[in-house]
C-alpha cells in the first residue's frame, strides 16, 4: 500500500470491483482541486460494509499526519436512519478515538441518484442497435425492434413503483430502526397480518418488539421518541392512507434506490426488448458521466458532504 502525510483516508462501503469505487476515485480528485485543494492527496478505501468502518479507521490515523488535525472519513448510506442516529461527537473526540467521522448521503443511498438521470438512460436506450436480418449480436446488446423511449415514460415507471411498494417501505423503516448493529442482528418477525394492521396496532407492536429486543441483549435503550421520530420523518400515515398523494421527488429520494433501480432497470429491458441487457454496464456509463458534473446532485451532495470537514483543517492549519 502507497502512502503518504498528505492522504486523506475516506473510507466507503462497497468492494473493489463495485461500479460506485470509479465514481470516487475520479469525482473526488476533482472536487479537491476545483477547490483549492491540491496538496491533499485522497485515499479512497473500500470496506465493504459500514461496519468495518473502525476497524479501517486505524489506516488513516497510523499513516497520514493529516489526520492528526481531522478525523478519517467514512461515507455511509442515509438508510432510514432518523437524525438521532446521524448525530456524532466532536473531532477531537474522535481523532483520540482513531474513530471515523461518518458522512451521510442526504440521500437514502447513492443509487437514488441514479433515479435521476432519466435522461442520460433515454439517450442509452434510445442508441442500443436494432438488430437486421442475421446480423451477428452474439456479443453485443441490441433490441428487437425500434421502440423510442422518453423521459415520462421511465419516471412513469417510478412513480407507480414507489405508490405500490409504499408499504414495503414502511415496514423497511421500521425493521431497520429495530434492528440492533451488531455483530448478529436480532431477528425482526415480520407480522403474519402487517398489511391489514392500523398504525395504532403497528405502534403497539413497535414498542412491544423494541422492548423484548433490549431485554434479551441489554444494550442501552433505545430513544423513548423513535416511533414519533419515524411517523415525522416521512408523511407515513397520510401516504399509506391514499398512496397516490406520495411525491415523487421526495421519493426518489428517501426510499430504497437500489431496489427502485432494480425495478426500472427490469422494466426497461422487458419493455424495450432489450436482449443481453447489462445493468452495471448503464451504471458504469451513468456514473462515468457523472463523475466529471459538477452540476449532477450525486457530485454536489459529495461535494457538500467533504468541503465542510476540510474547510475545518484549513481553519485549524491557518491559525
């Protein structure tokens, strides 16, 4: 491993091979130059899961002096994490720690932003070849016939997606605020009659799981207001009354990008004829074009997760 006093470790989850790594490993450069930052040198080091986030931690702190100043950062997803979970403790906390600073997506995960780039799929979709006649496609994706698409017709798909998984996503919600992070997670039984339950029976049920769970693991409690914080995090209640009230912005946003991706990716291959269809093949191209926007919203969110904590060890070195 190459090193340096200059590296600035930032840590993210997700393997080498991992579509997302080249996004990094090219936006992150950029938004240190662009920025008058060009001294420091980024160390961009995949995980695999948040939870070996400490554990790589003691990297960055053992071999960079940079960190000395500010703690290793760590990009995690936003998950349905509730803003009492997100809060974190001061630098200096952290640094004698050798603890990373977590950085959250302000987004569920990174690929809620590949929602938005409706456009660039309609161009990719729109270029993929016909097939003619006996035309050798053996290696190549290609459609059957020409089908044009438009950008209506992707978010149309996504939207009717996130009115019919509405429920799904609230019982994610829950099941991950119960969850305890450890190394075994205790199991979350799903109820047998879920989709017939009120929200008074669903918070009942909260509550009765929550305090099992503390019981058996005796871990500290959890907050007494994190059904509260959950119902006002999202308008649940009036969105699992009357799913057609759902926003879709905000959707896009705050619920499971990967598995809405997933979803449109399906739908474009079945609705387009699309014969050896790639989806990390459109991923790689999606983000290779975004890795050099700086208008895109993935690279000004990364933008604006990283200046702030650098901002700190420029304020802190220039004193």
């Amino acid at each position: 491993m190459q090193v340096s006093k200059r590296d600035l470790y930032i840590l993210v989850e997700g393997k080498p091979n991992s579509p997302e790594i080249a996004f990094f490993t090219q936006a992150i450069p950029k938004i240190l130059i662009d920025n008058g930052l060009s001294n420091i040198e980024p160390n961009v080091v995949e995980v695999g899961g948040a939870s070996s986030f400490n554990t790589f931690a003691q990297l960055g702190y053992r071999y960079s002096k940079l960190h000395q100043t500010i703690p290793v950062l760590a990009i995690a997803d936003s998950d349905y994490k509730t803003s009492l979970s997100k809060q974190t403790e001061n630098h200096s906390k952290l640094i004698a720690a050798q603890r990373p600073k977590i950085l959250y997506w302000a987004r569920h995960e990174w690929e809620n932003y590949l929602l938005e780039e409706t456009d660039f799929m309609v161009a990719w979709i729109n270029q993929v070849p016909i097939k003619v006649g006996n035309a050798d496609t053996t290696q190549k994706c290609y459609r059957k016939y020409d089908k044009q698409a438009d950008k209506k017709m992707l978010e149309d798909c996504l939207e009717k997606y996130f009115q019919n998984t509405i429920k799904v996503e609230y019982w994610e919600c829950l099941k991950f605020n119960l969850a305890v992070q450890i190394k075994q997670y205790p199991a979350i039984t799903k109820p047998a009659n879920f989709e017939n339950l009120t929200l008074t029976e669903i918070e009942e049920w909260f509550f009765s799981c929550a305090s099992k769970s503390e019981a058996v693991i005796k871990l500290k409690k959890k907050p007494e207001k994190l059904f509260e914080e959950i119902m006002k995090s999202l308008p649940w209640e009036k969105w699992l009354n009357q799913p057609l009230l759902i926003q879709f912005d905000v959707a896009k946003k705050r619920f499971r990008g990967k598995e809405a991706f997933n979803h449109l990716c399906q739908w474009i291959e079945k609705e387009f004829s699309i014969h050896k269809f790639d989806k990390n093949a459109l991923i790689r191209e999606i983000l290779k074009n975004l890795a050099t926007n700086a208008s895109s919203a993935l690279f000004r969110d990364l933008q604006n997760l990283l200046l702030p904590e650098l901002g700190y060890y420029h304020t802190v070195n220039s004193r």
